[in-house]
C-alpha cells in the first residue's frame, strides 16, 4: 500500500482525522490546579464577606464518577468509582456570628446543605462558627454528587483551623448522618474523594469505610467520554426504593436468612433462593442490588489484568440490570448504549448510564476510537432524537 495516499486521501485528509479533531476541539480548557482552584474559594470568601488575609483555611478535593455505586444507595455495599482532576475547594475562616454561613460558585443540589452538614460535624463540640466559600470547577455533564468532594474539603479546612489530626476531623464528615437516607452512598464519594493520588479507580467498601486506589498507568488506561442528551432526566425519588428494601429485607428473613442483616451478605450462589422469597414486583430490584454489588469485584479483577473488553461488557451488563431493576425508562441513554455496543469492532468497549439521576453516559474504548465513535453518536442521535448531545472527553 502506498503509504502516500494513506496519509493524504483523495481529499488530502485521512479519513480519521475529521472526527479526531473535532472530539479534541470539545476537550476541557485547561483544568485549574487544585491551588488556583482554593485561591479562587478564598477570593469567593473575601468579596462575600469581606476580605481579611492570612486568615482563611483552605482545602480541595477530587470529584469521582460512580462507574458502579448507585446500588450503595440502598445498602452498604462496595462501590467502584473513578477520581477527577476537577473537584471542590474550600476557604474557611472564623466568624463573630452565632452560625455558620456558607457561599458556593455552583447551584449543585444539595452542596450547601451537605457543607453545613459537615460543619455541624466539625465542630460539634465547639461553640465557633465559621464562614466558608466553595468553588467547584465539575463540569455539570459529569453528573457527579458535589456534597462527598464538597465535605471532604470542609474537614481539611477545618482542620487547619482548629489545628487538629486531618484524620479525625474527615472521619467526623464521613460519618455524616447515621441516620441519613444517603450515608451509604455520600460514604462511598467521601472514600473517593479522600483518594488524593488520582489513581485511575477506586474501590470503597461502604460498611468498614475502606477504600483501594486502583491505580493504572496513563498509557494503558482506555479512553473515556461522557455524553449527555439537552434535556434533564425525570425527577427520580430513591425514597420508594429505600421502602421496598425494608420489605424485602423482612421477607428474606422471614423466609431462607434469618439472621440476615443486610442484603449485602446474600452471594450471587444465592441469587435464585433470595429473588423467590420476595414478590413478585420486588424481584428485578432485588436482582439488580445483589449482582450490581457482584459485577463491582468482577470489574476490579477486569482492571487488574488490564482486560479492558471485559469492562465494557460488565459495563453493558450494568447499565441493563440498572434500567430494569430500578424500572428506568430513558430511549436516549438506551440508544446511546446500544450504538456503543454495535462498534465493538471499531474499538469500543462499552457503555453505561452513570447513575439514576441523570441522563448522562460513560463510554469507554481504545483512545484513538472514542473520537469518531462520538462523531458517529452525534449523527445517529440527532437523527433519532433532533437534538444535540453534548461530548466531552476524559
């Protein structure tokens, strides 16, 4: 073959290189390093209420994509997640009021509340009340929690302040609410959040608040990207969820565990038994809670062999059980997926809805297949759809 006319083309371009650069056009601008990004908190604290130098405390933490932790909504499981360049900062500093004030550069549900949360925490035995700005440079299409990086980066701030062991002051924002309806899930960001060498993933165990950095050379990681559809997803509410658990988990001790004490401890061996205990609306759910919190161990051993073919395909796997065990019905996510998984042969591994709250899918590949693979998405969406997705690469 003429090498020649591989690299110019009839038209003098390579057919490849369209799709190439029009993925590397929609990157990222330049991520902010984490000390640009407290140095942006600080500067937040100052025009809010004032500016006094030298006095802020400040800290940042990594966001993380739940690649497998919406099941750790429901029950203390283990999670696989993967840390973020961007993240959350915090400035901290003492105040003369008789509260807390709080102040963010994102409208991100929940990120002051889940801060205050942290600061009740933090200095619970203290009467000292503080001001605090938060800066958060998570691109919304990532469709990552804010409160867990967010919470972890008050506890560091906190910390400084009040000159005591880092440690202490993050094992208090972990705990969060005992009796919180998302403490196992805010467990698992917290555990990822506090991962500060930005291996590739993560592996938290929900119940002892462990976590393992997964770490994998840049050169042999696949390639990653997000794409996301215009339009929101459907308000999901986990609460009913939450309440069909408790009636699950009574008929399973009613039935074959009696001494069960989460769903946590029913083994995939044990799948048939524990779904035939449950009626009948129950079972797809419950399906879905016991092999997720499985598929986790298996994408872990996936990733250290480096067999990226099979973490696409747990990734497909995952996002099927996820759509019917929690009766999600998203056509777009579900073409996404589904066009994902026909380019098998062009290179790419797989795909998945990254979690019930948002429309937002991860798909991962060979590094230099991602791009026309997003070319080739852009097409057949807006043919089916007429509207637009919005890209980025990781």
């Amino acid at each position: 073959m003429d090498s020649r006319r591989l690299r110019a083309g009839r038209g003098g371009t390579p057919q490849f290189v369209k799709p190439l650069l029009n993925s590397l056009s929609e990157m990222r601008a330049e991520r902010l390093r984490p000390d640009q990004m407290t140095r942006k908190a600080e500067e937040l604290l100052w025009a809010t209420w004032g500016a006094k130098p030298g006095a802020a405390e400040s800290a940042f933490s990594h966001g993380s994509l739940d690649l497998m932790a919406e099941h750790t909504h429901y029950f203390d499981g283990f999670g696989l997640l993967m840390p973020l360049p961007e993240g959350c900062a915090v400035a901290m500093r003492a105040n003369s009021e008789e509260h807390h004030r709080v102040t963010t550069n994102s409208e991100g549900a929940g990120l002051s509340e889940a801060v205050e949360t942290a600061l009740s925490l933090l200095f619970a035995e203290t009467d000292r009340c503080v001001d605090v700005a938060v800066v958060t440079n998570i691109p919304e299409i990532l469709a990552t929690d804010l409160r867990a990086p967010a919470m972890v980066a008050a506890a560091r701030s906190a910390s400084a302040l009040q000159a005591r062991s880092t440690t202490e002051a993050e094992d208090l924002a972990l705990l969060n609410d005992p009796k919180g309806p998302d403490r196992h899930y805010l467990a698992a960001g917290i555990m990822a959040a506090r991962s500060t060498d930005q291996s590739a993933f993560v592996l938290v165990d929900t119940r002892t608040h462990e976590f393992l950095a997964l770490d994998v050379p840049t050169k042999e990681r696949p390639g990653i990207a997000v794409v996301a559809p215009p339009s929101q997803a459907p308000v999901f509410v986990r609460g009913e969820n939450r309440k069909a658990l408790r009636s699950i988990t009574a008929a399973l001790r009613a039935g074959p565990f009696p001494h069960l004490e989460t769903v946590r401890e029913i083994e995939h061996r044990h799948l048939e038994l524990a779904v035939a205990a449950v009626d009948k609306h129950d079972r797809a759910f419950l399906t879905y809670l016991i092999t997720e919190n499985g598929r986790v161990q298996r994408m872990v051993g996936a990733i250290q062999r480096r067999d990226w073919q099979m973490l696409g395909a747990l990734l497909l796997i995952s996002h099927g059980s996820r759509m019917t065990g929690l009766a999600l019905d998203d056509p777009a996510a579900d073409l996404i997926v589904r066009e994902v998984e026909n380019m098998s042969l062009e290179g790419m591994y797989g795909a998945t809805r990254l979690n019930a709250t948002s429309r937002s899918v991860l798909m991962a590949g060979q590094l230099f297949s991602i791009p026309p693979a997003l070319d080739s998405l852009r097409v057949s969406f807006e043919k089916r759809f007429e509207d637009p997705l919005t890209t980025l690469l990781l």
